[in-house]
C-alpha cells in the first residue's frame, strides 16, 4: 500500500471543513424556496440571512452590503463594469486600472472594453508600483467617467500582500472607485472593508473551506453600486436574480464562522510550518528562489523557482511522490504555463516555479513529508545536471 497523500495546494482550494460540509447537508434537507412566503420558505430565508451575517462579520462589513454570486469569478464580472448607479443615477465608470498581477477573472477586465483596461506594472519585490498608479490617475481622462482600480489584497501564487492603504489613498484623491479582491487574504488576514478603504471586496467560499460554487461581493455601502449582471426575479435585492443557492450559501457561513474564529493564532501556527518547510528546502538545495522571501507574505503560501527544474517536471514529479502542489494559479482548465507573475517582478519565466501552499489541517508530519521529497526532487536536478 502506497503512502498516504499530501495536500499542499490549499490556495487553489481549500479542504471542505466538516461544520461547511454539515450546514451543506443540513440545506439540502429544507424543501423550501427563500423567495417563498410561506413558513418553509421563511426557514430557509432565515439560513441565507445568517450566512450573510457570518460573512459579512469576517470581512468587517454589514450584512447588508453582501451580495451572494456563484463565485468570485462572478463577483469580479458584475463590479468590474463602466455601469454604476448612485442611488437611482447612472454613474459611468471611464476606466479600469488594475495591477499586472491580478488573477484571470480580474485580468479580464469584466465588462470593459480592452482599451479602457490598463495595467500597472509592479516592483521587483511584487507590489504594485505606487508611483506608476499615481501618475496614471493623475493623466486619466475626467470626462469619460470616474477611474476604478482593481487590486489583489494578497497575491495568489507568491502570496506578497499589497499595500492596500496607499493605493486606497491614492483612488480617494483621484475620486475613484477601489475593488479590493481578497479571495486569498480571507481567512489569513484580518478583514475589514472599512480600514482597507475599499468600495467593494471580493470572496470566495472554497478558498476559506467552503464548498466550491458560492462568492459574494461585498458593497461598502448600498447607494453605490454596479448594474445587475444577471437579471431576472430580483434576488439578492435586484442585484443578482436567480434562486439562491441555500446548500453553498449555508456551508459558505459556517466556513466564514472558522475562519473568523482565532484566526490569528491559528495564522501564526500555519507561518510556523511554512517556515519550517523553507527551512529545510534552503538546506536541502541552497539555490532555491523563494520568491517574495523576507517581505509582506500571507503565512501560508511558498512559490519557489528550482533553477534547471520545469515547472511541468517539478509538478509532475511531486505528484508522484504522493504531494500534490500547483504552478500557480489553478484557474486555466489545467493548464501549465510560465508565470505573468513572475514576469512582472522581472523574473525569467521560463525557470519556471511552484507553489507550496498550506492550512489550519496541515500537520508537522505533512511538512516533513513535504521537504523530504522537495530533497529527493532537488537532488535529482542535479544529478540530471551532471548527467548532461
């Protein structure tokens, strides 16, 4: 019997968690439809209700300003959008500013146009270059509509965290609008929309050990806002039509209640390992890159460069081993390219990196495993190398 297997890829998806997978089951027993009047409607409403509650209590929100969308994905089409309301006013949104190593769904530009879409390049160590947005909203056309600048909280393949104050300063005197996306952060740093100065904040429910198909989006308040993506019954108070998904939405809360919970020391206990994994990926190959070392690091995530190991290769041979890591982001159907993140920060993509990412579940023994076949995986490198 082969050895049991190692999950290191919590940034792609969190393990669902036993109390999310119970509030799921517990849904699915409820016939009613929330929209409904009735008392088996009422009940189910009550368990949207208190999700939105829990949600909106780890983001620092009111549960009023959550909106519940199939994903983050979704969330990022429908705010990322020139169509604003103030109120019952249209608001038109002239451009879109968005750092050069925000995920897929953000790189998109939603409903932009491409040519309203610019990119801000980011600084060797991976934050976005403050200078460059600066003097971009600074030359922005005022009368095609009002900026907006989209930026990741915490990165999601070298997990560096943005200076989201500066840029929140930054938008506010130029009179824009702030979409924060904290899809990684949630979970692993505090929250607040309030402190981070942002408009809107974006979550997702399998990122924080929540079942897979559920987001939200978050207003910071609710006179602002993006016109409807999905139009229809007039769910989600006309901003998301369509029936609720009251199993996603319900273990959506009970993974928000966790991760609210002590999340802290339990952040400070998950740094502990990955930097006891580092630790020993130094010692066992002293080359290694470990992008994003020494700086504003959420505490769970290790994307590292071997240098003369493919990503493909890396990947591969790790899954063999019984360790199942990424190349970055698990976004695109699969796929194994060289990192636009990695370009961004000036390095060589064709080096090629993986990335190593961990939680709350994962044990010293998991770690240890980890490093032995990051060794193993090391020294066959070399010995490749020597071969050649």
């Amino acid at each position: 019997m082969g050895q049991e297997r190692v999950y290191m890829d919590w940034n792609a998806t969190a393990p669902l968690l036993p109390a999310a997978r119970e509030a799921c089951l517990d849904a699915l027993d409820l016939p009613g439809n929330p929209s409904s009047v009735h008392g088996e409607g009422r009940k189910i409403r009550t368990l949207i209700e208190n999700a939105r509650r829990d949600v909106a209590a780890l983001c620092g929100a009111a549960a009023s300003s959550v909106t519940f969308t199939s994903g983050a994905t979704e969330a990022a089409n429908w705010v990322l959008t020139p169509d604003f309301r103030m109120g019952k006013t249209p608001l038109t949104i002239g451009h879109l500013y968005i750092s050069a190593i925000e995920h897929p769904a953000v790189r998109e530009g939603g409903r932009f146009a491409k040519a309203d879409v610019s990119e801000i390049a980011v600084t060797p160590a991976g934050a976005i270059d403050l200078a460059e947005l600066e003097a971009a909203l600074a030359a922005h056309d005022r009368q095609s509509g009002l900026p907006m600048v989209a930026v990741m909280l915490a990165n999601n393949e070298t997990g560096i965290v943005q200076p989201i104050g500066e840029v929140s300063r930054l938008v506010k005197a130029a009179g824009g609008i702030l979409v924060v996306d904290a899809v990684q952060a949630a979970g692993r740093l505090p929250l607040s929309i309030e402190a981070l100065g942002a408009d809107f904040l974006i979550i997702s429910s399998h990122k924080i050990g929540g079942p897979k198909g559920a987001g939200a989006l978050l207003a910071r308040g609710e006179i602002l806002m993006p016109t409807a993506l999905v139009r229809g019954g007039g769910q989600e108070k006309g901003h998301r039509s369509g029936t609720e998904n009251p199993a996603a939405i319900a273990g959506f809360g009970a993974a928000a209640r966790f991760a609210a919970d002590n999340l802290s020391e339990r952040m400070i206990a998950v740094s502990a390992l990955r930097e006891k994994l580092e630790t020993a990926m130094i010692a066992a190959a002293p080359d290694v890159i470990i992008h994003g070392q020494g700086g504003d690091r959420i505490g769970n995530t290790c994307f590292f460069t071997l240098p003369g190991l493919k990503s493909e290769t890396g990947q591969i041979a790790f899954d063999l081993e019984g360790v199942a890591l990424s190349a970055g982001s698990a976004c695109s159907s699969g796929k194994v390219g060289q990192s636009y993140v990695l370009s961004a920060m000036g390095h060589d993509p064709r080096h090629g990196a993986l990335r190593i990412s961990i939680g709350p579940s994962t044990t010293e023994a998991d770690i240890e495993r980890c490093a032995e076949v990051f060794a193993k995986v090391a020294a066959r490198r070399r010995l490749a190398g020597t071969a050649a």
